[in-house]
C-alpha cells in the first residue's frame, strides 16, 4: 500500500512539472516574439534615421551651395 502512496505522489510530482515546463515554454515563445518586433522597430528607426539624415544633408549642401554663390561675387 504504501508503494502506492508513493508512487501516486511522483506520478502528480510528475504531472506538475510538465505544466510547469509548459509554462515556460510559453514564456520562452512570448519573449522570442517580443525580441523579434524589437528588432524590425530598430530597424526601421535606424532606417528612418538614415533617410532624414540624408534629406538634411542634401538641404545643408543646397544651402552651402547658394551661399557661396552669393558671396563668390
């Protein structure tokens, strides 16, 4: 009887463990979508970063450009 017993508290010992892993699991995939948008909004700021950084530098240049001109005379 008492092997019983005991082998009733490892079978739900058992039991409790898978939901605890399944559990995890779960976090694991939660976490694993969260560092993948992470990573596609980082990529679209770098590149809007890049695209307005460029407008600006072509608009400095434009001005450079017309300033020098008025004063090369």
């Amino acid at each position: 009887m008492g092997m019983q017993a005991t082998l009733g508290k490892l079978t739900e010992a058992v039991d409790a463990l898978k939901g605890q892993v399944k559990g995890h699991g779960e976090k694991l995939e939660q976490i694993g979508k969260e560092i993948h948008t992470a990573k596609v909004i980082l990529s679209m700021c770098g590149g809007a970063i890049i695209v307005v950084g460029g407008i600006i530098s072509l608009l400095i240049k434009a001005g450079l450009d017309y300033y020098v001109r008025l004063h090369a005379k």
